[in-house]
C-alpha cells in the first residue's frame, strides 16, 4: 500500500471570456501557482516535481509556464489528454507521490482559447475523434451544427426517446449551474437566468441552447499534492483534504463494437468504469457522496452522468432532475456548486484541477456562500473525448 495523498494548497485565476484576460498563460499559472502555494503554506523549493496540462499551445509549454514560480530544475512535465487533461496532471502527480517518488508535487493546467466551436488543428493527419466520428454516423445521420454539441444533443435525444427525459429537464440543469456561479467570483458568468431564458436561447443542437453550452475560456489553475509524511512534518492538517479514491479509464469495446449507442460515443462507459473503481478504492458506497463537480460540458452530459456516476439508475437522470435533487436543499448530492463548466468556464487544461479547487475548499467548509452544509466527501468527474475519464474521490482526513 502506497502513501496516504493529499491536497493541500489550490489557487486559480478567475475564468474569463477569450482575448478579455489581461497578461498571458505564464501571468494566469503564476498568479494561481502563488495561490495555491501560499493556501497550503508550502515554498516553491519543495515541490519536487510538477505536471502541466494544457491542450493547445507549443510544446513545452508547461516550463515556460512554471518559470515565474522558480527555477529549480525539477522535472517539469507536459500534460495533454483533451478535457480531462487537468485531472490527468492530477492523477499523474497522486501516482508519484503514492509510488513514493515524491512527497510534494505540483499539478497545474492552464488554457488560453480561440473564441467560438471548437475544430481540429492537424487536417493533415488522423484525427483523435475519427473513430467516434465513424460509430456515431453509422447511429445518426450528421447535421449542420458544431461536432461537440452535435454528439452530446444526440445522446440527449437517444436518452429523450428512450426514457423520456424532456428538453425542459436539460434546460433545468442549465439553469442551476448557472444560478450556482453567482457566488463564485472566478467564474467566467457570474448572471443568473431565468429557465424561460435558458431553454429559449439561441438553439446551438436541439435540444441544446446556448446556455446549456460551456464557453471557451481562458485560466489557470494549480493544486499541491503531498504525501502524509508531508502533511505531517509540516503540519499541513489544517488545509488537508485526502484523494481517496481515483481511476482514469480510456475508450473500451462498447465505445465503438455493435452495442455502441450515442451515450458510450460520449464517454458513458467510460464514466461508468471509472466510477466504480474510484468507489472501490475508496471504500465508499455513492450515498455518502455530498458534493460532486461534474464534466458539465454540455447540459446534456450532465444529466447522463448522473447514471453514470450511480447518482441515479439508467434511464432515470431526469428523475433528479424533477425532485431538484442535485441543488441546495435538494435530497441527492449538490452538483457543480461551482457552477460547473457551463458557467464557470471551460478552459480546457485547467478544468479538472479547478473542479479539484472547489472540492477541496467545500470539504475544508471554506467555500463561502456556496457552501455545500457539512461536506465530508466529494466526488470529481472529468471527461476528454478521444478519450480518458477520470473519477477522484476526496474526504476530510481521520488523522
């Protein structure tokens, strides 16, 4: 058995719309490196290692980012696994230190984004997603609308017939998250909407409105990662909170054999997969879950997850949905607090350690107004097409 992991410091630069941020990546991993070192009261001199992540940006990036933190000549290194790239630094830099390779580790994710749909950069060669492409035109028939939102609104349409699910339960979810970041001042939209104006918005892939969509956005955050013997000699208790659980999992058979349907092109088995190993390694059932940060990427992978996760069983995400499970006061875990990706922000690398941030500051009650009452245990999920998912399991330490 490997050391106990812990996070103990996290820092991010507030997530904003592309070209409004002032400086440039280096400022934003600095700015949320400094924070994240000064919240867990560790020197730049005792990190002995670091994982970056970002998905576009020349190679090495990550050194040229961390460089206004110190020059120390510690093993820098760069991170890319599509959205999921963030808690991949993150589950890299658990490994070291669980491995016993390291005691104190860095893991930083920045992104700065072209505004608008996202599209390939490399037509010269194979694409990552050309396989998804192929499985999901031989279940629907492409249409004219951006590839991301396309593929995910097709899952919500399969799960719609399937099991009934409605749009007015996918512009629910977009309502909540946007009503969640109102108290979250490194969100990239800090407005609340009406559901009228969530579900009436511009129609980006039926039944998927714009602000059911996360946005480009430009940020950066950062997490230290220690071990126990760490978190001890410096007596770190005060900001610790453990990863007790983790799994990446990657694209199995369902994503692409016979039985592949809109929701596994998505990731759904993937999700699911990772889900169970996380609990499994942590020793935990999914009712002691009380917060969760999820891949809200689109509303609809939000609702689906939901099953995924263990949240809900298949076929009845939008059962939550109807109880207002997943929101203050509700009887299922709060999800995305934060105000997930949908109105936080998507910058792509920074996302799934700044899912970490938010866990971390609810478990340790710091989250302020948007504090999920009592949490102990908290779940992350985060998902890159092409494909990787990685499920963490935190939990307030029993020293």
């Amino acid at each position: 058995m490997g050391s106990r992991v812990f996070v103990v410091g996290v820092g991010m630069s507030k997530f904003d719309k592309p070209g409004t941020k002032e400086g440039d990546y280096p400022d934003w991993v600095v700015e949320a490196g400094k924070a994240a070192l000064a919240d867990g009261s560790v020197r730049y001199a005792q990190i002995e290692r670091a994982f970056v992540g970002y998905v576009y940006g020349d190679s090495p990036s990550g050194q040229r980012a961390l460089y206004g933190l110190g020059h120390t000549g510690i093993p820098i290194v760069n991170v890319d696994n599509a959205c999921a790239t963030g808690s991949t630094a993150l589950y890299l830099a658990r490994e070291a230190i669980e491995a016993g390779l390291a005691d104190c580790v860095l893991a930083a994710g920045f992104e700065k984004m072209e505004r608008g749909s996202l599209g390939a950069k490399f037509p010269d060669r194979a694409s990552p997603m050309d396989k998804h492409l192929e499985t999901l035109q031989r279940l629907v028939t492409p249409e004219n609308s951006p590839f991301a939102p396309q593929m995910f609104g097709n899952a919500a349409r399969e799960h719609m017939r399937e099991y009934g699910s409605q749009p007015r339960h996918y512009a629910w979810i977009g309502w909540k998250n946007h009503k969640h970041s109102v108290h979250n001042p490194y969100a990239q939209f800090q407005k609340e909407y009406s559901l009228d104006e969530i579900a009436d918005a511009t129609m980006i892939h039926d039944p998927i409105t714009k602000l059911q969509c996360s946005p480009t956005s430009d940020g950066a955050a950062c997490a230290v990662l220690a071990s126990e013997r760490f978190v001890e000699a410096n007596d770190l208790w005060s900001t610790a909170v453990e990863i007790t659980g983790q799994a990446l999992v990657t694209d199995t058979e369902s994503t692409f054999d016979a039985t592949a349907n809109c929701r596994t092109v998505v990731g759904y088995d993937m999700s699911k997969v990772a889900a169970e190993q996380a609990y499994a390694r942590a020793g935990i059932e999914v009712s002691q879950v009380d917060v969760v940060e999820l891949h809200d990427c689109f509303s609809a992978n939000e609702l689906i997850t939901y099953e995924a996760l263990g949240l809900a069983a298949e076929g009845e995400g939008h059962k939550l949905v109807e109880a207002e499970a997943t929101t203050y006061g509700g009887a299922g875990p709060v999800v995305n607090p934060s105000g997930g990706l949908i109105s936080k922000g998507h910058p792509l690398g920074a996302t799934g350690i700044a899912q970490c941030a938010e866990l971390s500051w609810q478990l340790r009650q710091a989250a302020a107004e948007r504090q999920v009452p009592g949490a102990r245990t908290a779940l992350q999920h985060n998902l890159g097409l092409g494909g990787a998912a990685v499920v963490t399991v935190y939990q307030t330490p029993n020293r």
